[in-house]
C-alpha cells in the first residue's frame, strides 16, 4: 500500500509519536510524506520514506496530484483545526480522498483505526482498485 503521513507543525511530534507506535505496521507499505514531516519520522523510526516538499512549498500539491491519479492508498493528515494558513489545501485534498475512496485520517484516533484496519488487511480492496 502506499500511504501518505502528512502533519501540521503543532501535530507533528504526534505524527511522530504515531509512527513510533505504529513502525512494524508501517514499514511493511510505501510511504511518502512532506519534507519536514517526513524527515523527523525517518529520523526517529528508521522508516524509508519518499520526501515531497513541505506542506506550504507545494508539498500538499505533490501529494494531492498522487491522490488525483490514485496513487495513493491511505492518508494519515494529522491537521491542527486551529491552523488557517493552508485550509484551501486541506479541504482540496480531503475532497480528493472523497472522489477517489481513499481513506482519510485527521485525527489521531481515526489513524489508528485506520492502521490497524491495514494490519488486519481491511484495506486489500484498495489493490484492485488501484490497478483500474
């Protein structure tokens, strides 16, 4: 699966947190985040991880074009709701997921459902689907 880890600056160190928790559920997929996103968790996991730019350089974009073309299979945008900076961004990408059925988490605990849902192979359907 290919899965994308996207986080606000405030949310960051969660992502991180959860990545921690969630490594050997992780590295077993592609995964590919935004520059600084992507960056602490590589260094705190261990995982490999394909670097966009950060979120506000086009990052967002990069991996929202991926979205568009169904390339992506998960996303996990741990999104601060006080952050007005990219909004337009967020809500593009959100609506992307939604055209495309692919699941969204912006929150900590629907990641967590969402990852352990991967675990437990929920989420096969989205290879099928993919490879339309």
């Amino acid at each position: 699966m290919n899965i994308a880890l996207i986080a606000h600056d405030k949310k960051k160190e969660l992502m991180v947190q959860f990545c921690i928790a969630y490594c050997g559920i992780l590295a077993k997929h592609n995964l590919c985040a935004t520059a600084t996103t992507g960056k602490l968790i590589s260094e705190a996991t261990g995982l490999v991880i394909d670097r966009y730019l950060s979120g506000q350089q086009g990052g967002d974009q990069q991996i929202g074009a991926r979205i568009a073309y169904n390339e992506i299979d998960m996303v996990v945008f741990l999104r601060d709701v006080n952050s007005f900076g990219n909004e337009p961004d967020v809500d593009a990408m959100i609506r992307l997921c939604d055209e495309q059925n692919i699941p969204i988490a912006t929150n900590l605990a629907t990641a967590e459902m969402l990852v352990l849902g991967l675990a437990r192979g929920d989420l096969d359907w989205r290879e099928l689907v993919r490879k339309k």
